[in-house]
C-alpha cells in the first residue's frame, strides 16, 4: 500500500502556482477506494467468523477476531486522516508560499523608492525649515506603516508553518498506520483456516 502524499510546496522561480483547490490528490483518493475495500473484506471476515456453526469455540477463531476487530479500527483511522487531509482548503497555504519571493522584490523595490523619497524630502527641509515638523511626522508614519505591514507578513507567514506543520503530522500518522494495517492483514492471513492446526 503507497503511503500518504506531502505537503505541495509552490514553484520556485516562476509566478505560476500549480496547487489544487483541496488537499486531496488522485493518490489519496485511491489509497481511500483500497482502504475501503480493505474495511469491507474485514467486515465480511468478521462476520463469517462470528456466523459459523459452531461459533467462535477456538483460539485460533478468537484470535482472528480480535485481530480483524483492531485492523478495522485502524482502517477507519486512515479513512479519517483521508477525509481530514481532503477537507484541507491549503490555496491560500500553497498562494503565500508562492508569494513569499514576489513579495521581497515589491518589497526591495519599495525600500529603494523610500530611500529616494527621504532623501528628496531632506533637501526640502533643508530648504523649508518650516515643514520640518509635518515632514518628520509623514517620515514616522510610513515608518509606522512599514513597521506593521512587516508584522502582519510575519504572522501569515507563522499560520502558514503551523499549518505546514499540522499536514506533515496527519502524513506521518497515517504512514503509520498504513504500516500497522499491512502488519495485521498479514496476521489475520496467518490464522486463517488453511493454518489452524
């Protein structure tokens, strides 16, 4: 069984930005058709345990049952990391990465066009002593301005990590418990009937 896709990171270089509007990919959608067909055999195996004749009478039979009972709880953790992982709208996740570089050029470009004003505006007040008040309070404005444009950039930039972050672990969980599901299929395979003893 394939494991679980990674973050979609944006391209590099160029503008363009190649992400889905949902975090559900065609490779999550089919490990969800496998899971669900893996849910439905161990649904059907549990039945046909608990409906034989003579009941559930050997170690054997308790044994694969209380092996597939956890399988199935397993798989149903899976299916709910994939319908959590498809519920994930990362547009604006994936748009803010791609944005990051474009955002340091208008940025640099916007520090040089500043600096050009400043200095423009010092040879003013060099000339006009009397607008040195209102030229000082507009310079502290922008400045102001700067200062919490580059703050809110910071903090999308945070919810962007945490949200980064929060993907990598459902991955991860479900990586793992895709390896416990093929550890207990191969289990319940080993008490099947042709193996009683």
């Amino acid at each position: 069984m394939s494991t679980a896709p990674t973050v979609p990171t944006a391209p590099t270089g160029s503008g363009k930005k190649t992400n889905p509007d949902r975090y559900a990919t065609t490779k999550t959608a089919i490990e969800g058709l496998v899971n669900t067909g893996l849910i439905a055999s161990n649904v059907s195996l549990l039945l046909s345990i608990t409906r034989t004749p003579g009941g559930v009478d050997t170690w054997q039979d308790i044994t694969r049952m209380v092996l597939v009972s956890i399988c199935l709880g397993i798989q149903l953790g899976l299916m709910g990391i994939f319908i959590c992982q498809g519920s994930q709208d990362i547009e604006n996740l994936v748009k803010g990465a791609a944005d990051d570089g474009e955002e340091k050029e208008e940025k640099k470009e916007k520090e040089e066009k500043e600096e050009k004003e400043e200095k423009e505006e010092k040879e003013e007040k060099e000339e006009k002593e009397e607008n040195e008040e209102k030229e000082e309070k507009e310079r502290k404005k922008k400045e102001e301005e700067r200062k919490k444009k580059e703050e809110e950039r910071k903090k999308k930039e945070k919810e962007r990590k945490e949200k980064e972050k929060h993907l990598n672990n459902t991955n991860v969980a479900a990586n793992v418990l895709t390896m416990l599901i093929v550890l207990f299929e191969i289990l319940i395979l080993a008490f099947g009937p042709g193996n009683q003893a």
